[in-house]
C-alpha cells in the first residue's frame, strides 16, 4: 500500500514488456465491469480502460495485443484509432473529435504492477 490508499495486483513487472503484450483485467465502473489493460512503454507502465474512444469498442485485435506494428501507438482494431501509450490521447484515425483512452493508475513496486483505483473506476465486488 501507498500513502495508505488501496492498490490491486495486475501482475508481475516482467510480465510487460516494452511494445509488447498488454494484460487485460477487470474493474468496476459504474456497477458494470469493465475491461482494462496495462502495457509498458518507454520503460514505463501504464493502464487505460479497454474502451476505444470512438465507438465503446475493446480495443485490441487479439486478447492483449494494443500495439501497432512499430509498438509506437495503441491501436483499437475495429477502426484503426491510434493513441498515445503515454497519455492515451487520440493521434490519429476515428478517435479524432470524440477523446482518448480512459487513463487508470498504476504504480509499480516491488516487481509488481498495481492499479490505484480512482473513484471512477473500482475494484470489482466480490459475489456474495
Ligand atoms: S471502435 Fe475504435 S476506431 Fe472505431
């Protein structure tokens, strides 16, 4: 824990690699689940909701495969948005006019890569 806030494990460090293949998972927003993904970019890890800000579509052509081909952009499969891995801003493609990648927080210790939920997005609820 940070700063006393809560933080939920995605994964191990090593399990992103720079341009390589995301980790999807699952949050809560607004009562409804919700996929996610993180990814590594520059050395840095970070998370978006997996929903195109184009049409509320999933972004990625197979199960955790964001990047394009060079590994710059994260692109939605269904119509060719690219954006920012960095800010999840829209570059380019459908997405331009309608926003970017809903950002999550992640913060990386002790060689595990964990979401800090927001308020907008939370941790699901277990099923009682
Ligand atoms: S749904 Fe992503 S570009 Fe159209």
């Amino acid at each position: 824990m940070a700063g006393g806030q809560l933080l939920i494990d995605i994964c191990a460090s090593t399990d992103l690699l720079n341009g390589g293949s995301g980790v999807r998972f699952e949050v809560d927003v607004g009562g409804r689940n919700a996929p996610a993904f993180a990814i590594r970019y520059g050395g840095r890890a970070f998370a978006y909701l997996n929903r195109c800000a184009h049409v509320a579509m999933e972004l990625d052509w197979q199960p955790g495969m964001f990047f394009d081909f060079d590994a710059e952009y994260l692109l939605c499969s269904t119509h060719g948005a690219f954006y920012d891995p960095v800010s999840g801003a829209c570059r380019g493609g459908a997405c331009i006019g309608h926003g970017g990648l809903r950002a999550l927080t992640v913060i990386e210790q002790d060689g595990r890569v964990r979401w800090q939920p927001d308020g907008y997005a939370e941790p699901l609820r277990p099923i009682v």
